[in-house]
C-alpha cells in the first residue's frame, strides 16, 4: 500500500484528479469506480475545471459504476448516490448517463448479481474511488462485513445514518437500507484509490493502514490489494 501524506484536502483532490486524468489519457475507455461522499470532492471539482478549461482528456468513451445506493429513495431524489455522481461528477465531464451505472434500487433482491456481471462485462475496473467512514466502513461496507463479500444489500449502522443525516432533513429521513459493492468487488478494481480529510477520519485510517486486517475494520482490506493508493491531508495522517 502506498499511503501519500499531503497538507491540504485541495492538495489530495488535485493528486487524486492528476490519477484519474493520467489513466484517461491512456485509456480512452478507461472504466472509473466512483464513491460519493464529501472526501472526493475536491478531486471531481478539479477534475470538472480542468475539462472547463478545455485541458482535460475527452470523457466519451468512459464508463463508471457507483459504489453504492440507498435502497428506498424515490426514482430521480436528489440524495439517491445516483443523482448525487451525475450532478457532483459525471455530468460535468460530459459523460453520458447511461454510460453510468448503478446498483438497481428498484429490485435489491437481484440488484447484486446483476451488477457483479456487469462490471464484470465492463472489463473491470481500472481505477476505483473510496472514500473511508468513521467506523472504518468501505463503500457501505459496515464493521464485520465479510472481507471476500460481494455486491449486496446491508443495513446501516446507526452512527452511519447519523453521519449521512446532513444530506438529508433529518437523521430518520436517511433509508436504513442500503445496496453496496462487497469488499470483494472492490478488491477486483486494478487500482484503489483512497481519499481522506480531516481529523475525524484519523482513526479509522490508522486502524486501516496500521492495524491488523480484520472486518472490524473494513477498510482494512486495502493491506490485500497489489496496488492501492491511501491519498491523506495532514488531519487525517495524524494518528499514523
Ligand atoms: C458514506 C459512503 C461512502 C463514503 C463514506 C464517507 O457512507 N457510502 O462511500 O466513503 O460515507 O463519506 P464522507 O467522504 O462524506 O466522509
């Protein structure tokens, strides 16, 4: 695992977008594994100035696939995670919609298997985004997720819902429910790439980095994967 200490979050998000347009240059049909969230933000919005300003690789010919999705939301709301990477990401860049997939939250029970296929007829993926919880969750993945798991449907914990209860009006508004890729999935992408800020995410990214592999920690497994990338600002390496 290669862990990169930065100073700033506009310092991670530029390093990040460097990482990404590096491969869509060498891949014009690069496929991109995107997290929501607030740690990649930084790295889309740069990404999206630089496809402004008219020096970015063109976006047509990639494809992407969400981490996850809320389960219970209506068609179309804007907190569903597919709605949020069109409107924080892939519109920006100009890339079709329906080169943009998701877990379906409209048939959960198959949603998952559906979806392995179809990364899996995608070629994989080249590079995929993460963000890290609190508690050391990946994707959706809560503590005690198993390390090989698939793409599924989890329950939230509740400290979850409490931290995603800012996107929403309140904390009972956040749908318990949840499709995510499994930690075996996002093993399967070629390259992890994970963005972290601030203080509150110190611990979970020490027990990831540095602690032993385990489920407690989810994000644990990076230590598994030939070529991962751990992207920090200073607040959040600082109990490294
Ligand atoms: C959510 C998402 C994750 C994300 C994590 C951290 O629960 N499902 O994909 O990485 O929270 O979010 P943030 O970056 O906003 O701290």
């Amino acid at each position: 695992m290669e862990v990169v200490p930065l100073s700033t979050a506009a310092e991670v998000g530029a390093v990040a977008a460097d990482t990404i347009e590096a491969l869509v240059r060498a891949r014009t049909d690069a496929v991109l594994g995107l997290a929501t969230g607030s740690s990649p933000l930084p790295a889309y919005q740069e990404l999206i100035r630089r496809h402004r300003d008219g020096s970015a690789p063109s976006y047509d010919g990639v494809r992407c696939f969400t981490l996850d999705e809320y389960v219970g939301l209506p068609v179309g709301h804007p907190e569903s995670y597919r709605e949020t990477i069109f409107r924080e990401l892939t519109d920006g860049l100009g890339i079709a919609r329906d080169r943009v997939a998701s877990p379906d939250a409209s048939d959960p029970e198959h949603a998952g298997l559906r979806y392995e296929e179809a990364i899996v007829a995608a070629g994989g993926v080249d590079v995929q985004v993460l963000g890290i919880g609190a508690d050391g969750h990946l994707a959706f993945n809560e503590p005690g997720s198993s390390l090989a798991s698939a793409t599924r449907m989890k329950t939230l914990t509740d400290q979850t819902r409490r931290d995603n209860a800012r996107f929403f009006g309140s904390v009972d508004e956040v749908p318990r429910h949840v499709l995510t890729q499994g930690l075996g999935t996002i093993l399967r992408a070629r390259h992890l790439l994970l963005v972290a800020t601030g203080a509150g995410k110190a611990a979970a990214v020490a027990a990831a980095v540095e602690g032993p592999l385990s489920a407690s920690c989810p994000a644990s497994v990076l230590q598994l994967h030939p070529h991962a990338t751990v992207l920090l600002d200073e607040a959040a390496a600082s109990s490294l």
